[in-house]
C-alpha cells in the first residue's frame, strides 16, 4: 500500500516536471500575445471615477458549519471579480 | 398603426391624400389631452446662445478664420492671433454640484434622443457670399466656402446627435502624438506582424472628437451571498503523503453602500461600445478616464482641423451599461468590509437603486493611428488620450515568431526537466 503511494507521488513529480515545457510555452505565447494586442486592457472606471461613498452597511449571519473539507477557499468566490454579474434582484 | 415621426411634419403633404391622424378620441380622452402640462423642455439648456450656424465671427477683428491653439487650449483667430475660450460647463451650469439630491433622469439638451430620421448632411448659405456650403455633421461640424474662404460652423444642437453640449479641446499637439505612438509601437517591434512595421507611419495620426456621455448618479447597491471563514486547518498522514483539511463556518453576508459618482463616461457611438474580442475597442475605452471638468461650452471651432463621430446612442440605450457599471463600483466599495472572510465571498443576488443620474454629451479629443489587418480583417488601433497623454493600442502580431518563441522557451523548460529527471533516475 505504502509503495502504491510513493509510486503514485513520484509519478505525479514526474508528470508536473514533463508538464514544465508545455505549460512553459503556453504561458510564454499568452504573455506576449496580450504584451502586444492588449486585449485585457479596460477603463478601471471602479478605480479612476470620483465616488462618495457613504460607510457600508450590512449584517453577517451564520448558517452552516463545514467540518472537514480538502477545499482551501470559497467556491465560486466573486468577492475581487466587480464586473461579473451576478442574479439581479428587482 | 404607426406613430407619426418628427420628420414627417417636414415633409411636404400630398393634398390629394386623405387627411388621417388616428382613430377618434373618447370624451374624458380629450379632457385629459386638454388639461396634460406641456411637454417637457430639456432639464438642462446648453445651447451657446452667442453662435449660430454658418459664419462665427473673431470677436475683436470680423474674420472667421477661427482653430483651437492647442498649446493654450484656447480659440485664436489666424488674422489677427486675438485668443480667447468659452466658458467651463462645470460651472456654468453647475454640473459639479447636487449629485445628492439628484432625482429621476435629468438629460441636458445637447443628450437628448437622437431622431434617426433627420439627416446628417446640412446645407448653410454662406453669410459672406451667398453660396450654398454642405456640411456632413457625421464626421464634421465646419466646412470652408469654397467661394470666399469664410469658416462657416454648426453650433445649433439638431437632433442628429451631431452637436454635444460640451466640448473637451485638444491639449497634446500631433507631434506629441506622434512621439507617444512612436515608443509604443518601439516597445513592440520584435514580434509584429513584419508588414504593420513595413507600413508603420505614425504621422497619419487623426485627430478625433468621440462622442461620449459624462454621468453623474446617486444610488444605493445591495449584495447578497455566502461567506466563509476558517476555523481549523489540519493535516492528516495517508502514507508517506500528507493531506490538508479545513472546517470553516459558512455565513449569509448582506453588505449595502449608498454612493454618488462624479463624471462617469460612458461611449456614445455604438461602433465603439462594442467592447468583446471581435474588436479593438477596448483599446479606445482603455484610455479613460479624460479631466472632462475641464470641458467647455460648444463652439465648433474647437473642432476645426479635426474631424468628429456623431453621437447614435441615446440616454435609453445606454442606462443598463450605467446601472452594470454602478453594480461594479458599489462590489468595489463592499470589498474592503469583507476581510473576515479568509475562505472569500460569492456575491449570488445583488440589487441597485438608482436615485438618480444626470447625462451631458460630450466631446472627448484623441489622436487615433488606426491600421486595417488585411489577412484577419482586424482594425487596430493604437489611441492617445489628447488630454492626460494615456497611451493604449492594439500590435498586430506575428504568429510564427510568437509560436517560435513559445516553443523555443517549452523545449529550454523541459530540457531542463529532463536533466532534473536524469539526476532523480
């Protein structure tokens, strides 16, 4: 069982290690493809907009418990993603 | 039925054809018509009462050879080099103050809906000989008689959405311009396409007026999701390998921001609102925000030299891109109560209530170098803000010297990996 395991972990090192040069390349093409065209480039009207804001308000209340999950965060978290929509309520 | 349009009444009526203007009205339907307030004028006035369409004369000498000094900002007239300005919009019609107590849409004049019907070319008599002088108010808003030389102007709002109620005036000159495109596009010569460097001649910069709508609102946002918070971390042994775990407390998390914006800017032109990846729009969009406290009253004089795109979007059309954006500000500004929640927060439902918004059309100065890609039939800009000097553009690339180069850095890294596997082995 033990040797199972360590197999198991070694041949994952192995495959993260093979994956360098594909991930590699990947990442070197996207890199220089937005360097040069720019696409994710957007007005920070959340940013660069004059706004008064007035204290924010709000309430927190608890409703479940998790005891045990391999998850380290929130899934779906939303939280830094302003400009996804999300249900609107009327 | 259809409903009468505003143009119809321009044109000249058939008097054979029989007179039809809806079916009859009922009794208390015509009390009600005889007793309805006037239509509405526009909330805020913002023609310049002291131009008028065709000749615009310098104030201190009669000529009419009038263009934007863009070094001062300022008017001054070629024959005798008199300067002078309009006023700023901010304070003459106090756009800065009351966002507060905005309530329900408030649309100056120059914003108001644009009639698709009426057209865009406009023919003035020229005021110094007579000739008649066309004018395209889509990419123009002055032409020269061709006769006596005079500069004739369109400074009558039409409801073509060709004249806005506030201009902002180039501040960066061309050569300026041609500079900042220059060292843009120098930082990207290794992997553009080799014909954009072939063709590359950032002296055919334009300058461009883009319409847009500056908007100052008043509203109230309200989210509602799930938030989590760590309350233990652990690892567990399976074997040799060690695995994490984590209980967290799950929370309902109700958060709610009232906030005033001052001068969001949102396109005019629904060529350039498209913002996916089927253009370069973005590119434009990008070089926001612009000093638009800084933008003056109309006077088509700013525009001379430069050429104009009219504005085709009216208040209507562009109200969910408000809303979207004030939904976006008000996540902003909830963000920072949020730092309890180490596992994050998934905002589900959120809701906003606009008190309300003040529109003013506007236009906006850049220098655009645009250059057309044959092979994917993609318009590419690169755009300088002529106010703040922000630089953004869009390079067409090489594929093969970017897949060369991503191959090239793939083979180095598994190189690399192999040797780390051959000293593992």
């Amino acid at each position: 069982m033990s040797a199972g395991i360590v197999l198991v972990t070694s041949d994952d090192a192995v495959m993260w290690l093979l994956a360098a040069g594909p991930a590699g390349a990947v990442a070197t093409y996207w890199a220089l493809y937005r360097y040069y065209r720019n696409t994710d480039k957007s007005h920070a009207f959340e940013r660069d907009t004059l706004i008064q804001a007035r204290p924010v308000e709000g309430a927190q209340e608890k409703v479940d418990h998790i005891s045990r999950t391999r998850d380290s965060d929130i899934d779906g978290d939303n939280s830094s993603d302003h400009r996804s929509r999300v249900e609107r309520l009327r | 039925m259809t409903s009468a349009v505003p143009g119809d009444a321009q044109r000249p009526r058939d008097p054979e054809a029989p007179v039809f203007d809806g079916p009859p009205l009922s009794l208390e339907e015509e009390l009600a018509a005889a007793r309805a307030e006037p239509e509405p004028g526009p909330d805020i006035e913002t023609v310049n009462e002291s131009l008028a369409d065709g000749l615009n004369r310098c104030p201190k000498c009669g000529g009419t050879d009038v263009r934007l000094r863009a070094s001062t900002g300022m008017l001054v007239c070629l024959f005798c080099r008199h300067q002078w300005q309009e006023s700023r919009v901010e304070e003459e019609f106090g756009l800065g103050e009351g966002i507060e107590e905005l309530e329900g849409t408030v649309v100056a004049s120059g914003a108001d809906a644009v009639a698709a019907d009426v057209d865009d070319v406009v023919t003035l008599t020229c005021g110094g000989c007579g000739a008649d002088v066309v004018v395209d108010t889509a990419h123009s808003l002055n032409a020269r008689c061709h006769w006596c030389r005079h500069t004739l102007n369109i400074n009558q709002q039409t409801p073509n959405g060709a004249v806005p109620d506030a201009v902002l005036p180039f501040k960066l000159t061309h050569a300026e311009a041609v500079e900042r495109i220059r060292e843009f596009a120098s930082k990207r010569r290794l992997f553009a396409h080799p014909r954009f460097k072939r063709e590359f001649v950032p002296e055919n910069v334009l300058g461009v007026y883009l319409p847009y709508l500056v908007v100052d609102a008043r509203a109230e946002a309200a989210y509602v999701g799930r938030g989590e918070i760590q309350t233990r971390r652990w690892t567990e042994k399976q074997g040799d390998s060690s695995v994490t775990y984590y209980a967290a407390d799950v929370y309902r998390v109700d958060r709610s921001v009232a906030f005033t914006v001052d001068d969001l800017t949102i396109e005019g032109a629904a060529d350039r609102a498209v913002l996916d990846s089927s253009t370069t729009n973005n590119i434009v969009n990008t070089i926001l925000p612009f000093d638009t406290k800084n933008a003056v009253k109309w006077n088509s004089s700013y525009l001379v030299g430069f050429t104009s795109e009219k504005r085709d979007l009216d208040v209507g059309d562009l109200q969910p891109v408000l809303e979207d954006q004030l939904l976006s500000i008000g996540r902003s500004q909830v963000r920072e109560s949020l730092s309890d929640f180490d596992r994050g927060v998934r905002w589900e439902q959120e809701r906003l209530d606009l008190g309300g918004s003040r529109w003013v059309s506007m236009y906006l100065p850049v220098w655009l170098y645009s250059y057309y890609q044959e092979n994917t039939k993609m318009l590419h800009y690169i755009a300088v803000n002529a106010r703040t000097g922000e630089t953004m553009g869009s390079v067409p690339v090489s594929q093969w010297r970017l897949v060369a180069a991503a191959l090239t850095v793939g083979t180095v890294l598994e190189g690399i990996a192999g040797a780390v596997l051959m000293g593992m082995a």
